[in-house]
C-alpha cells in the first residue's frame, strides 16, 4: 500500500515539474515575442532615420554655400547619425539576447540618447527658422510621433511580460526549476 502512495506522489511531483517548466517556458516565450515587436518598431525608427538622412543629403547638396547655421545643422545631424548608429547597434546586440540585464541597460542608454539627439535636431531646426520647425521637417516629426506612440506601447507590452516572468521565476518551487534549468530574471527596458 505504501509503494503505490509512493508512485502516485512521484507522479504528481513529475507532473507537477512538467506544468511549471512549462508554465514558464510559456512566460518566456511571452517575453520575447513581446520583445519582437519592440524591435520591429525601432527598426521602423532606424529606416525612418536612414530615410531623412538620405533626403537631407540630396537637399544639402542643392542647398547655397555652407554658412553657421549650416554647419550646426550639420554637426546636429552628425550628432543624430551617430545616435542611430550607436542605438541600431545596441538593438542589434539585444535582438541576440533580450532579456540580458547589459543589453537592455545598453539599448535603454542608447534609445534616450537618439531621443535626446532627435528632439536637439528638432529644436536647432527651429531656432534657424525663427522658432517654429521648417514645413519640410513637419512629415517626420509626424512620423517619428506616430511610431513613438506605438514603440511605447509594445515597450509597455515588454516591460509587463518580462515582469510576469520574473514574478514566476522566483516563486517557490518554480525557482527550484529554474535554478535547475538555469533560467535567470529579464530585465525591462
């Protein structure tokens, strides 16, 4: 009688296991699809980036004799490029490992600095029109708007996910499994 409450507890532990790793396989896998269409936001971001350099340059090279305020321009939208290249490749590092607490330090760092360079390039902008944007920036501060309603949203998304998933990770006895499996927290952006 004892041998069969013995397999019958073993049973149920085993089954038990099997439902919690994957409860928070399941989780996980939240994380990163949440984690996707992040990314694909902010490649959105980047393209619309390359998208007005590459128009700008055409209209530099059309443009008078380089004066002052040019050359701010310039070293603003210098500035810009380099903040897209240093955010494309942060994106690039966590695309290979989202939840890496360092890659998403990075990718956060690198995120507000665009942000900053972004709304610098804006703000310069103005002030060499009297204060008000040039009717030619108007199509991409609509668009860099647009997309930052809805990156913010699927970061919202990711952020919640990855907090459900660490909820998980360290309950007791999910976290036993866990340590098993060497499953460690994400971290939010």
């Amino acid at each position: 009688m004892s041998m069969w409450i013995l397999v019958i507890l073993v049973a149920l532990l085993l089954f038990w296991g099997v439902g919690a790793y994957n409860r928070l396989i399941r989780l996980r896998s939240a994380a990163l699809q949440a984690f996707g269409a992040l990314d694909a936001h902010w490649q959105r971001w980047l393209t619309l980036l390359a998208e007005y350099a590459q128009a700008r340059a055409g209209q530099t090279e059309a443009d008078a004799p380089a004066s002052a305020a040019t050359e701010a321009a310039s070293d603003t939208h210098a500035a810009l490029g380099a903040a897209a290249a240093q955010f494309g490749a942060s994106l690039a590092v966590a695309r290979a490992r989202p939840l890496d607490g360092g890659a998403a330090a990075a990718l956060a760092a690198a995120a507000q600095v665009l942000d900053t360079a972004w709304h610098g390039m804006i703000h310069d902008a103005a002030r060499a029109s009297e204060g008000v944007a040039p009717p030619a920036l108007a199509p991409w501060i609509h668009q860099r708007e647009q997309l930052a309603v809805h990156s913010g949203e699927a970061r919202r998304l990711f952020n919640e996910a990855v907090t459900v998933y660490n909820r998980a990770i360290v309950q007791f006895p999910a976290n036993v499994l866990a340590w098993l499996f060497g499953m460690k927290q994400g971290s939010a952006l």
